[in-house]
C-alpha cells in the first residue's frame, strides 16, 4: 500500500490508532474535523472501507414515495413540509400511491423508500392500509419505511406504546426504517433547528426499539446548520454506542443541510470540502457500521463520485422522484439510470455492484431489460385531506 504523507501533526497518533484498527475517541473525532490535512483523513477513511470492502461499491434500483407533504413539524431545517391548505400541499390518494409503486416494479426497483410529513388529520390505519394494500400489490419490493419521527407520532395518534406501533408496522408489511429524522441529537441543536420532532434520545429508543423486533434501519446526520464539531462527534459516537449494543443499523448516511426555502435560509451551503470531511469522519468513527453511503443526489454526483476515495461504499440508488431535497434548492436531477449509476461507479475506479436494501447482491441476468424511469402525473389524483 501506498505510504501516507501527513502534515498535521495532530493526526500521527491518531493514523497509528487507525492502522492498529483501535477505536478512535471523542477528541480523536474533533480533531479529524478540524485538521486541515484533509487528504490524509481520505487516506485513512479509504483505507478502512478497502479492507472491509475493496473496490466494491453499492447502489440500488429503487423509487422514493413521499405519501405527503402536510406536517404539523414546522421545522426549521425543512423546505418540504406545508400546513394542510398552504401552496403545493399534497396528499397522495392510495392509488396514486399504487400506481407509482407498480409503475417502479414494471422499472426494476426492489426497494422503496417511503417518508412524509405528520399529517395532523390521517390516522395511523391509512398509513398501515397502504402498506399492506403495498405488499399485496408488489410483494417482491422492500419496503423501507417511516423515520422514527414518524414511529413516534403514529404511537401518539393511535395512543399505542412505541413497540406496538412498530410490530403493527412490521405486521402490514414493513421491512425496515430509513435514516432520516436523526438531524443532530444534542438538544441545543434541535432546539434551534426541529423543536418540535421526537428529541434525540427518543429517536435512538425508537430505532434501538425497531431493532429488538428484528427490523434493521439506516442512521443519518444532518450537518451544516448551526451544530458544532464536538455535537457532531457526540452524534456519531451515540450511534456507535446503539450499534455495539443491536447491530441493527445497515448503513449511515451524512446529509448536507440545504439552506433554500427553509426557515434557516441565511445559513450557507456546506462546502465540497465539508462534504468529504463528513463522509471521512463517519467511516473513522463508525468502526461498526459496514456501509457509508454518499447521496449523489444530495451530494451531486461528482462529489458522490469522489467520496468513493474518502470512505463511502455506496452511491444510493435511481430515487426516480425526489422532494425533500429539491423543495429545499437541491440542482441535481431526481433521478438517474442504473447504467448511469454504474458509469459513476467505474469512472471512479470502483466495482459496481448492484443490491438489494439489506445489501444481498441482485442478479438482473434472469430479469426483463429496466426501461427509463418515467414519472406520473404528480397532480392528477392528488388529494388535499
Ligand atoms: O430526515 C430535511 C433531511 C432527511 C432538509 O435511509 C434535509 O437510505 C438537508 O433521511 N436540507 C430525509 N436535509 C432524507 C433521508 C434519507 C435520504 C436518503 C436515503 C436514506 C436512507 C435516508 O432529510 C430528513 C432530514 O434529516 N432534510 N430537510 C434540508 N433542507
């Protein structure tokens, strides 16, 4: 292997840990953040994900369904949710929400990625309809759905304990639990940035809760508001803490803050720089976590393409539709072919392979040819509840 040339002095005991495989600390994580040497973090974040994974790198065939928009949140950080009658409040009706489900089959997907917002009038039983109404409709789909802002919100409107809500959830269908809704844990931030969601604490029992009845998650960070070094560091460690003790989280996802439309709109964009750092750290601290996943479409995907050399293992998947993000100023496409995803992948010198959500490979050899994603209607049946 190629000898590591470093010029921030800080980092020498903490590249030694890293070559030793040791687990790195707090004040290792803050000064990862802070060190100015960022090739050298690349360089030990890429070293770690060639050992465990090589040049292999992820992605997948999968269509997010965003059921609605409608939130009683009002969250700061957020440019997607509305109040039930403001502009461009939605509610798919279930057919709307079969047909683009059946519309992702016929285009290849074997995932889909379903979050909303806390509609304050459809009750849990819509949403537990839905996905029993998708599993019989498209029973060889995935379904990975419902932050654990949403678990907690469905057990106080249905009045029902957190376990509960989450064996209902599995019961209809669900297969595991997206990442979002993590933001930053530390209650200063999410005072300033989500006062209203489950509180950070709240959002790891309810994945630790999630796990103990055998469905997997993803984690996520929200990075570039107003957190520090050290609430960063604090999150990742929280979720390395959860991970020894479960094991049930399957990939961890850094998500740039996308300031436009948002209440926190006078916040700049992270940087390309921060981006990387980002996925660096992740893959240093989160020494149990397999995969580290760079979004392309919240990253774009030239720094997607990038961060294959900085930590990350997997690219996501063709999306088809995205919301939360584009609401939010995202100038990326919202969708991308499988083919272009496998471009990205070998122009990065990495290996392409395609999986399922729990990272099974899938062969498309036996499989019809994948036609271009298409995109219905999105006002046609809409429904305003
Ligand atoms: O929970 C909301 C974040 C998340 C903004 O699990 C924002 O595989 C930036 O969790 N700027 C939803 N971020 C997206 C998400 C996700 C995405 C891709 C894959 C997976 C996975 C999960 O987006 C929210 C919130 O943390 N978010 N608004 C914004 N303005």
């Amino acid at each position: 292997m190629a000898e590591l040339l470093i010029t921030d002095q800080r980092l020498k005991p903490i590249a030694a840990k890293v070559l030793r495989g040791e687990r790195l600390s707090q004040e290792d994580g803050v000064a990862l953040y802070r060190s100015p040497d960022i090739l050298a973090v690349g360089w030990l974040a890429n070293h770690v994900r060639e050992k465990r994974h090589g040049d292999v790198t992820y992605f997948n065939v999968n269509r997010h369904i965003n059921p609605t928009n409608v939130c009683v949140a009002h969250c700061k950080l957020c440019a997607f949710g509305r109040d039930p009658n403001a502009p461009g409040a939605y509610t798919f009706a279930l057919e709307e929400i079969y047909q683009r489900a059946e519309q992702g089959v016929r285009e290849g997907a074997t995932e889909f990625h379903m979050v909303g917002g806390l509609h304050p009038d459809l009750p849990f039983e819509y949403f537990l309809d839905m996905i029993r109404g998708l599993k019989r409709r498209c029973p060889t789909v995935h379904l990975k759905a419902f932050t654990m802002v949403e678990v907690g919100y469905f057990a106080r409107i249905a009045k029902l304990s957190i376990k509960e809500t989450l064996q209902k959830m599995k019961d209809a269908g669900v297969d595991s639990l997206p990442g979002g809704g993590a933001e930053i844990f530390h209650p200063r931030v999410r005072k300033l940035i989500c006062d209203h969601k489950v509180s950070g604490q709240m959002w790891l029992s309810i994945a630790r809760q999630a796990h103990e009845l055998g469905l997997h998650s993803n984690a996520t960070m929200l990075y570039g508001h107003v957190e520090t070094e050290e609430e960063r560091v604090d999150h990742l460690l929280k979720l390395r803490e959860l991970q020894d003790q479960t094991h049930g989280f399957v990939t961890f996802i850094p998500l740039a803050f996308h300031p436009d439309n948002t209440a926190l709109s006078h916040i700049p964009k992270p940087t390309g720089y921060d981006d990387l750092r980002n996925i660096a750290v992740s893959r240093l601290l989160l020494d149990n976590f397999a995969h580290i996943k760079a979004y392309w479409i919240m990253l774009s995907p030239a720094i997607a393409q990038i961060a294959l050399r900085f930590g990350a293992n997997d690219l996501d998947g063709t999306v088809v539709e995205e919301k939360i993000y584009h609401d939010a100023g995202a100038v990326t496409s919202e969708f991308t072919s499988r083919a272009d995803l496998e471009r990205f992948i070998r122009a990065a010198g990495r290996v392409p392979v395609e999986r399922d959500t729990l990272y099974n490979p899938v062969d498309r050899s036996k499989m019809p040819p994948i036609p271009p994603p298409t995109r219905p209607d999105l006002v046609s049946l809409t429904l305003n509840v």
